[in-house]
C-alpha cells in the first residue's frame, strides 16, 4: 500500500508580530520563502520534481493575498512549473495543508509536495480580513440569535466550563516558558529552525517569567458587554496566559517511502493518521478533545500509545480543558514548551507543531507523536504520526 511520509520539516525563527519585531522588516512572501528555501536545501530535492505547494495562511489579504503561496514558491527560487495554492483552515491551516499534501501523496495524485504556512501578523494584523465585514451572514446570524464571540471570549468560557482558576493559567504559561527557554538553551531547537537576518532564536520566549510575574497583569478581555451577557465569568485570560502576536513560517517536505528510497531520501516519520472535526463555535476552541478522540479512532491507537502531545496553546484554558477531559499526563504534552512562549504566527503554526514533534520524538526515542491544534469557527485538525 501507497503511504505518506515526512521527510524534513524546517521553520522560522518566530518573531513577536508588532512593529520593531525581530523580523517585522520582512515582507511575507520573503519570510514564507526563506522557510521553503531552507527546506528545498537541506532535503537536496531537485526542485522541478515538486508537484505542488500547499500553504496555510489566515490573514489572506494585503501582503498575504492573492494566492500568497504562489508568489512565495517562486521567491523561494522554485521552477515556475511548479504550482502553489493557499489554503486557510484558520490556525490550523499550515496543519490542514500537511493533511492535504500527504491525501494527495496517498491517493497517488502526488509525488513530492511540500506543506507550509505564514503568518506575519506585524504586517496583516489578526482579523484584518473581516474588519467591518459581515462575514456571517442572515441564516448563520438567525441560527445563532444570541451571538457568537471573540476567542478570548470562547477562552474565557472554557475557563468557567472547566473551573480552570487565574492561578492555574498562569501557573502553565510559566511552565511553558521554563520549557522552551530550556529547549533552547540545552540546543533541542537546533534542528528545527533555519535562522534568518542575524535572529537565530524565538523572540516570545522570556525565561524569567513567573507566576507572580503573570498574576499582575489585567484580564485581556473583561468589558461591560460580555459582563452583561456572562455575568458568571470573573476574566482571568490575560496577554500572559495567551499566545502572543507573531511573525514566522514553516515547511515540511511530504512524499511516498517508495518515492524517498527512489531518490535517495531518508524519511523521519510516517503521517498515519488524520481527523478533521467542527464543534460549537460559541466555545470555538474545545474542538480540540473531539479530534483527539476521532484520530485515535481512526489510528487504533490509546492514549498510552502516544509518546509526545503537541497542543496548540492558542490559550493556557484550551490545553487545560483538553487535558481534563483526556486524562493526559501533561508531562507528555509541549514538552519543549508551547505556543504561549514559542509564539503562535497563525498560518505557519500548524507546520510549526509537527516540526516540534518531528523532533521531540526523535530526542525522546518514542514511536508515535499527536498534535491537535483548535481553530476559529469550532474547528479542529489532528494528526498522528509515527517516527521511522
């Protein structure tokens, strides 16, 4: 039988998405196809056997627009016979492209293809694509009469859902800074990321960042509105225990074992399980725990098979909530640390993750990695793998 495998996956050093950030000065196309190039270089794969490039991005407008994966594959130096298209799947589209790529490879429609994603929210600021839209519409707005929210708001009810106190947000977005910053400082970074105009390493991570430090900062949501329509939240989602604003990119080169062997190639991990699922868009982010359950399904796998998690960190509530409802030892998940200290540029975030896990299993020597990753809208995309 035909398969999918992962060949290598590279990604940026993540900046923090605001002007004067480490890489604010560079335009999108450029940061998406330094991502791209890096790969192209390091796998030694003859570009003109690529036989597409599926990219995420969210904020498909301005600088990002237009078919932005198109214009980066050629900035990257790619043969103009090589096609690009961009996909948006919300935060998880970088994730949803890998799942793509690797349906297309497995399906025999593809060869080689390489997934990737960009974000660079210093450039096209988060939700600039529906500023003063209605992008709901008549039947979406009748169907939910009472209306849906901003995902801080979602955070904030899962933290009330869960009983997830201030004290235990804070205390895991320390803890996922203590993680990275020891990622990075013990090198376990290294292999994943291709530096980029002198910055080297995750402009996010603070390593002396502390509970007490996080306990005094305000709630990033509270206003009179959503007091008077959840007057039984307390808003203890803060900028501390979020991810932060952030520029960045990622790529992952997908083909078939038998493709790899033909060219010489040495694949790390097999791509062998895939779950898409919607969930109720008024939480928005708890899409996350149904996913987990389908892939597993879908794998037969158990929870016990899975040697490293990788849980997007979109907000410390989410994990908190998933790991509640899984049981997972939190041990296992965001080893190397997570998105509220790595950073989370939106469309780049999912090929971010695998790149993560791609290399936690092979520093752990486990078998089978997980990463779920919530998205706006109620959406979730999960994805196995197995390191080779």
């Amino acid at each position: 039988m035909r398969d999918a495998v992962i060949v290598d996956a590279v990604r940026t050093p993540i900046g923090k998405g605001k002007p004067g950030g480490a890489l604010a000065g560079i335009h999108p196309v450029d940061l998406h196809a330094h991502a791209i190039r890096a790969l192209v270089e390091r796998t030694g794969i003859e570009p003109a056997l690529i036989d597409d490039v599926i990219s995420g991005a969210v904020g498909q407008i301005g600088e990002q627009s237009m078919n932005t994966a198109r214009w980066a594959a050629l900035a990257a130096g790619l043969p103009e016979s090589v096609p690009a298209v961009t996909v948006d799947r919300q935060c998880g589209s970088s994730q949803q492209a890998i799942h793509f790529a690797a349906q297309g490879v497995l399906a025999g429609a593809y060869d080689i293809v390489i997934a990737s994603g960009i974000e660079s929210m210093s450039h096209v600021p988060i939700g600039s694509q529906a500023a003063g839209q209605d992008f709901l519409g008549s039947a979406v707005a009748a169907r939910y009469p009472e209306g849906l929210v901003p995902q801080g708001i979602s955070a904030e009810l899962i933290a009330d859902k869960w009983h997830l106190s201030r004290t235990q947000l804070d205390e895991f977005a320390a803890e996922s800074h203590r993680r990275a910053a020891a990622a990075w400082a013990d090198g376990r970074f290294a292999k994943d990321v291709v530096p980029l105009n002198g910055v080297t390493q995750d402009e996010s991570v603070r390593p002396s960042t502390t509970v007490e430090v996080l306990a005094g900062l305000k709630p990033a949501f509270e206003a009179d509105i959503w007091h008077q329509r959840f007057p039984q939240l307390d808003f203890r989602v803060t900028a501390g225990n979020s991810s932060p604003i952030n520029d960045g990119a990622s790529a992952v080169l997908i083909t078939s074992s038998e493709t790899a062997q033909r060219l010489g190639l040495t694949p790390r991990a097999r791509l062998h399980s895939f779950a898409v699922v919607g969930d109720d868009p008024l939480f928005m982010l708890t899409g996350i725990i149904p996913a987990t359950a389908k892939v597993l399904d879908r794998a037969g796998l158990s929870f016990s098979d899975i040697d490293a998690f990788e849980v997007n960190e979109a907000f410390t509530s989410v994990v908190l909530a998933w790991q509640a409802e899984t049981g997972v030892d939190l041990s296992k998940v965001n080893i190397n640390g997570g998105a509220t200290a790595i950073g989370h540029p939106l469309g780049a975030s999912g090929g971010r993750l695998m790149t993560t896990l791609l290399s936690v299993l092979e520093q752990r020597e486990g078998r089978y990695g997980l990463q779920v990753m919530c998205e706006a809208g109620g959406l979730a995309n999960a994805t196995i793998i197995e390191r080779l």
